[in-house]
C-alpha cells in the first residue's frame, strides 16, 4: 500500500534525517524513555496482542513497546537507527529474561519484506519521522492484511507538543518538514493512513513525574536530544530566552502544589486495521 503526497520541493529528507540522528544520539534518550515504559504496555493491550504473533516496533527507542510486547510471548523484533538506544533496550531484555531481536533500521525503509508481521508498534517514535507518508506507507507494508498497527503520538495541544512549539520559536523546524504533534491528530493519520486501514483513536495522558522542574530541566537539557541539540544551537542570549519559556510551560502544565513536578502529556493512542 503506498499513498502519494505532494512533497516541498526544497526538502532534502536525507540530511534532515541526518541531522535528526545525530540529535537523538545526543545525551541519552534512554534516561527519558525508560520512565514512558507504561505507554507501552498500555499499547500492547489496545491491540490485543498475543502469544503467537510477529510484532515489529518502530523507532523502539530503548525499547519500552519492545519488552512489553516480549512480557506478552510474542515474537519481537526492535528497530532503530541510533545504535546505542537499542544497546539500552537489548541490556534491558537481557536483564529482565526477555526474548528479542534488535536491528538498526531507518523507519522509512524497513529492511523486511512486505506483509511479514501481525503487529507494527511505535510509541512517541515512528512521529518523528521527516517524511511522514513514507513512514506510513513503511508501517503498512510491512503489516499483513488484518494486522494491526499501534501508535502512541504526543498531540499538539499536549504538554510535549507545546515544548516542541516552544522550541520551534526559537530554533525554527526545516522548510517543508511537518509537526511530529501532526501524528496526535485524527485528521493527520486519515490522510497518512485512511486509504491502508481502519483508524480507531483514543486520547490518554501520560503523567511526567520528577523531583521538581528543576530536576525535569536538569534531565531533559542533559539527555532529551531535541532539547539537548536546541540549547546547542543557540547563543547565550537565545538560549536564556528559550529557558525562560520552557520555565513557563512548565509553570503552566505542573499541578504539583508541593515542589515536585506532575505533569499530563496528552498522547493519542491508535490502533490501526490493515484493509484485507
């Protein structure tokens, strides 16, 4: 199944990914993915999945829809392009006795044949694509006819796509790439999934919980990539400006009254259909 859409002209996806890459290998993601764990868990019971299945999750990350796919006895594969995200994920299968397979893959051009599994996975990853048809068209390919596809997307009104708008102010995306947050939206997914599948969404909340946000601010501009890199990029005066902001958003989402920080995060979790 492969939909066309009309492309920027001037959007060169292959030094964007580059570029993406070398963001998410900044820091280390895992120090961040490893508290989202119950997303994935969550994820693996809106498909139903099951003992006897073939799952693919995409841009595993440190592999939280991974291990709770392999909790399930399923047959998982786990895929990324940054190398040392899927170390993480492997030290944690090996410690927790779980069975996997983890392979370096760009989530554009999956190295597997055409309708190889029953369950295509990717939890707040395979969003952060630049050619996001692509992406899809890849997710649908992959998946027999039947199989289900679940997602887990940060939506724009959440807290992480404010902090993506945020930083999108002050350190502006690449012309022709869209909004990751576009994939937390039902409109979005009908147009890069509508004509491959049945679309059934639903919104949930992921809660961030750290000591306080000073210690969120400590962990994310030291180990979440796009916030790593975006401070990088910036002067001393622009990165000021951006901190003070992302102080804002944080003012405004934490409902924490006692020093600590708990914040929701909307997410749009998805379950697709393939069409027969």
């Amino acid at each position: 199944m492969t939909i066309q859409t009309p492309l920027h002209p001037a959007t060169d996806f292959t030094a964007i990914k580059g570029r993406q890459q070398r963001a998410w290998s900044s820091g280390d993601y895992a120090v961040v993915g490893v508290t989202l764990q119950i997303v994935g868990e969550m994820l693996c019971e809106a498909v139903d999945l099951r003992s006897n299945q073939r799952v693919l999750d995409v841009a595993a990350g440190n592999g939280n829809a991974t291990l709770a796919a392999a909790r399930r006895f399923a047959e998982v594969v786990s895929t990324d392009y940054v190398g040392s995200l899927l170390e993480r994920g492997r030290e944690r299968a090996q410690a927790e006795r779980l069975s996997a397979i983890f392979r370096e893959a760009d989530a554009e051009a999956l190295p597997f044949e055409d309708a190889s599994f029953d369950v295509v996975l990717s939890t707040f990853g395979v969003m952060f694509t630049p050619n996001q048809q692509q992406a899809a068209n890849e997710m649908l390919r992959v998946c027999r006819p039947g199989g289900k596809i679940g997602l887990a997307n940060w939506t724009p009104e959440s807290f992480i796509g404010q902090l993506f708008k945020t930083i999108g102010k002050h350190l502006p995306p690449p012309a022709g790439v869209s909004s990751p947050a576009l994939w937390g939206t039902r409109a979005h997914l009908d147009r890069l999934f509508g004509a491959g599948g049945r679309i059934g969404t639903q919104s949930r909340n992921f809660v961030f919980r750290y000591e306080s946000p000073e210690h969120w601010i400590e962990i994310f501009r030291n180990y979440y990539g796009p916030v790593v890199k975006a401070f990088e990029a910036l002067d001393d005066t622009a990165g000021a400006a951006l901190a003070t902001d992302i102080d804002a958003l944080l003012g405004k989402f934490n409902l924490a009254t006692d020093g600590t920080l708990v914040i929701p995060s909307e997410y749009l979790e998805v379950v697709i259909v393939r069409n027969n």
